[in-house]
C-alpha cells in the first residue's frame, strides 16, 4: 500500500483529505506543520508528500527542501492558497513534483497522485543504476555527472567565476571541454558574449584574420573592414578549441595578446584593448607538444595559468546512466519520440562499453537508437553495440593513436549504414566538408 502524507496546518483541510482518499488504496499519515511533518517523514518514509507552502512553523519550500535531502525520490506536491508565481517557480526549481491551488479541484489532485506514485516506482526500479546521482544544471548550462571527477570540475568553477585568469582545459576529444568552456563563461560573464574559434578549421591567413580582424585593403579580398574574434568577445569569453592545431606564427602573436593585453587588425594601426576572457582547449598534449617544439613553450605557461584536465567518459563511469537519461529526454524532445524506460540489462551494456568518443560517442549512439526505437522501451535492438565483436568492428585497445582511432570509427560507421554519408554526418557530429577532407586524410574507401 502507497504511503501518502499530509503537511497542513488547516485541520479541515487535512480531514478533508483523508476522507477523500482513504478508499483509494493511500496509507494516510498527517501532520499539523512544517517541523512535525519532517519527523513523520523520517517515521513512515512516505511515496508521495502533499505539503502547504504557508505555515506558522516553517515554509513549505524548506520542507520541500528536507524532504529532498532525506530522498528525493519521495514526490512532493505542493499546496498554496494563493497563485504565487514566485513561489510556484521556486517550488518547481526545488524539483517539486506539482502544485495545486485552494480551493482544492480534488479529481484533478488524485491525477497528480497518481502520475506522483508512477514516478516514484519508476524511480525504485531504476535506482540500482541511477547511483543516487542528480542532473547538475549551471546557469542555464548543463553539466552531467555526480562522480568525483566531475565533482572536481564544479569546484574548479566555482574558483574561476570569481576571477578572469587564462583557462587551458586538456582532454580528449568528446570529453564535454567545450560545454565547461560555456559553463565557467556563464558563472562570471552571463550578460557578455561567449565567441568559440577552432583554431583546426582555419588556415593560417584566415586564423589570423579571424583572431584579430583586418581593415580594408589589408590583403587581396579585404574588400572591408571586419572585427576580429577578441574585439567580438568584448568583457566575455574567447574560447580556443584545438589550439595545438595553430601555427607558430599564430601562436607568436596570439602570445603578445595575451602578455600585453592589446591587439591590431591586420593592416591596422590603432591599438584594441584585450578584455575578454581566453580559454583554450586541446586534445593533444601540450607539454609534450613543447618538448617536440611544435608548441611555444612561452604561450604554454601563459595558457596554463589554471588548468583543468577534463575526465574521459571511460574515467567516470558512474555518470553513464544519468547521461543516458539526460540524452534519452533531450532526444524525446527532438525527435519526437515517448522513451520512458530503459531494461537494466540495457543500460548495462551501456555502462560497459568503451566510450572511445566519450560523451559525444555517448550522444550520437543515442540518437540513432531513440530513431530506430518503436516503443516507449529503449531495446537492445535500438542500440549498435556488440558484446562479441565482429570481424569489421575497429579494434579499439589503448595502443592506437587517436588518428588509428578516429579513421577506423569513421569507416565503421560507414560500413553500418551501407555508406549513407548523409547519415554518418549526423552520427558523427561533423559536417560534410570535415567527413570529405577525412575520407581524403585517412584513405578511407568502400569496400568492394
């Protein structure tokens, strides 16, 4: 039997209640407050909480507060005698379940109580994989993961977005560096703009002028004057992707920026002060890049004032299942499918895997599961994942490069879709241009 309990300071309310749904399979449990509720809590462990915002004790939304603390698949629905949008908004952000408004439209709480129940058992029956952990939502930005790893990351914010320092995050390709890039930018420069280069897409001249801008007549198709990167990023955030791809020339001036805090446009001659915040990103490692001097080593120490090495996915696997219902739930969205459940078993086999691409690999497997899934249950036959590995599925061990890597994963992904490129792009996250300039790179061809 479902254990409901009843937080009112109104005694008609609370026997009105209890009338209500004594025939309807509830163990009913009451309290008169916000302090003698908390101790019935703990007494009965309830399913579902129905709890008053206003009390002379304390406030509903520190109950709710406690409520949480103590389990927070318990399902709270909130009652107020006032349609407060404030507290309506506070009472959802605490991750209330619901609220309903006095006078009470009884047939419409008793839906609520029962969608209340369905979560909460569905929130028992995932729990053995759930690991207790919870979305981590930064300022509008989502970061996903509760492991220590990831607990490590959420410091390292919190001690950014009090200050400007130059931030170099190092980590693989995937790894989520570039969402950390958005999430420091908007713990400490919400209102200011976030401009992201990747320093890999660009040649040379166009990396420069992309950086820094140029006036009119600097070179041959400067036919205007164009900002460049850094004066677009005004007091907010630059943040440099791939920068062990940019030239030494590049680096040489991008040094200088850095050391002095002004900038020309190319063919220019006024001075641009340097405000933004610069964060840069690498799959590769720097250091080691130094030592084969094809990285200054003077614009490493300038970049690596705070560093952040960013986990690969394999490295927390803890965080997969909350990823996976976090992808599950923005791919409902977009694809317009109900996926509610996912059989242990399944995510599992998930949790297992070896996440090569990390989170993005993670994303992308997802969204061509949830488009070739036909129910509201995510299916083992949704999911490209192989417990015995085929002959043609790339060999994926720590001894290969990153390039072994990524052309073998490429032509994989090929092969599986009978070498549907439209398809691939999507799965692979690139764009056509970047899948046809690999194909060249890697050779990679269809089999005959």
């Amino acid at each position: 039997m479902s254990k409901l309990l009843i937080i009112d300071d109104d005694e008609a309310l609370r026997e009105t209640l209890k009338l209500y749904f004594k025939n309807d399979g509830y163990e009913i449990f009451v309290a008169d407050g916000g302090k003698s509720g908390l101790n019935k809590l703990e007494e009965v462990n309830p399913d579902v909480v129905l709890c008053d915002i206003k009390m002379p004790d304390m406030s509903g939304l520190e109950v709710l507060d406690k409520i949480k603390e103590f389990d927070e698949s318990i399902q709270v629905i909130m009652i107020t005698a006032f349609n407060d949008v404030n507290s309506t908004i506070s009472a959802m952000q605490k991750m209330a379940f619901d609220y309903i408004t006095k006078p009470l439209d009884i047939p419409s709480l008793k839906i609520k109580l029962k969608k209340a129940l369905e979560i909460r058992n569905i929130s028992e029956e995932l729990s053995e994989f759930v690991l207790n952990d919870s979305l981590e939502t930064k300022n509008g930005k989502t970061l996903i993961g509760k492991s220590p790893a990831m607990q490590e990351i959420y410091k390292y914010i919190g001690q950014l977005s009090l200050n400007k320092l130059t931030v170099l995050l190092q980590g693989d390709s995937g790894t989520g560096k570039e969402m950390i890039a958005k999430v420091v930018h908007e713990s400490g420069s919400k209102n200011q703009p976030f401009v992201a280069v990747n320093c890999s897409a660009l040649v040379e001249t166009l990396l420069e002028s992309e950086l820094f801008g140029h006036v009119h007549g600097a070179f041959t198709g400067a036919i205007r004057d164009k900002k460049g990167k850094f004066e677009l990023a005004g007091d907010g955030t630059i943040f440099l992707d791939e920068i062990s791809e940019m030239s030494l020339s590049v680096q040489s001036k991008l040094l200088r920026v850095l050391q002095e805090k002004e900038f020309e446009r190319i063919g220019g001659e006024t001075t641009i002060k340097m405000k933004a915040r610069v964060i840069a990103a690498s799959n590769k490692n720097l250091e080691k890049l130094v030592k084969e001097g094809k990285f200054r080593e003077d614009l490493y120490y300038r970049l690596k004032v705070f560093t952040v090495n960013v986990p690969s996915l394999n490295e927390r696997k803890e965080d997969v299942p909350l990823l996976v219902m976090h992808f599950i739930d923005m791919l409902n969205k977009e694809v317009h499918k109900n996926i509610k459940k996912i059989p242990y078993d399944v995510m599992e086999s998930l949790q297992n895997h070896i996440w090569v691409g990390n989170v993005r690999e993670l994303e992308n497997t997802l969204r061509q599961a949830v488009v070739l899934c036909k129910s509201d249950v995510l299916d083992k036959d949704s999911i490209l994942l192989s417990k015995t590995k085929p002959d043609h599925l790339p060999d994926y061990d720590y001894h290969m490069s990153l390039n072994q890597v990524e052309k073998k994963h490429i032509k994989y992904v090929l092969d599986n879709l009978n070498w549907d490129k439209r398809n691939a792009i999507k799965i692979l996250g690139i764009s056509k241009p970047t899948l046809y300039s690999k194909l060249q790179k890697y050779d990679i061809k269809k089999d005959k």
